[in-house]
C-alpha cells in the first residue's frame, strides 16, 4: 500500500484531462460578468489551453452554471439562490 503512486507522482507523467476543480477556480475567478476572450485569457495565464477553455465554456452554458447575455461573446455567472 505505501508504494503505491498516483499517476500524478510519476516523473515524465503528464496529466492529459484537467479536472473539474481547475475549471471551477478558473470560473470563479472571473466577474460576475465577463467575455470570452476575458475567460480565455485568463485561462492562457493560468496555464489552460485556449481549446480546452473554450470547451469548458460551452459546457458551462449547456448546464446552467453560466448564461450567455447577448450572444456575442458575453457571459454571466447566476446570483447565487434567492439573491
């Protein structure tokens, strides 16, 4: 048991999938409204890839975590319940 390692842990082992958490920092980073180029820059600094949080974007909208305001670029993030 105590040998045992995360695929993480292995030397040369590139972690080929970022994790929802990644996703949800990146997210909350943003103001409550923001664009996409805004959201992809921010990725980019943080070390995402421009595909994957474009990727990520659509997913957001798809299930309601973020709306799409005017259909050109700009989002918003829901008030929080009952706010």
């Amino acid at each position: 048991m105590g040998s045992e390692m995360c695929i993480r842990d292995r030397p040369g082992t590139e972690i080929s999938r970022r994790s929802n958490a990644d996703r949800d920092a990146l997210l909350q980073s943003m103001e409550r409204e923001f664009t996409r180029s805004a959201f992809l820059l921010q990725a980019e600094a943080t070390g995402i890839k421009p595909g994957t949080a474009s990727t990520w974007l659509k997913r957001l909208v798809k299930h309601g975590m973020i709306e799409s305001v005017d259909g050109k670029g700009t989002y918003r993030k829901p008030l929080p319940n009952g706010v």
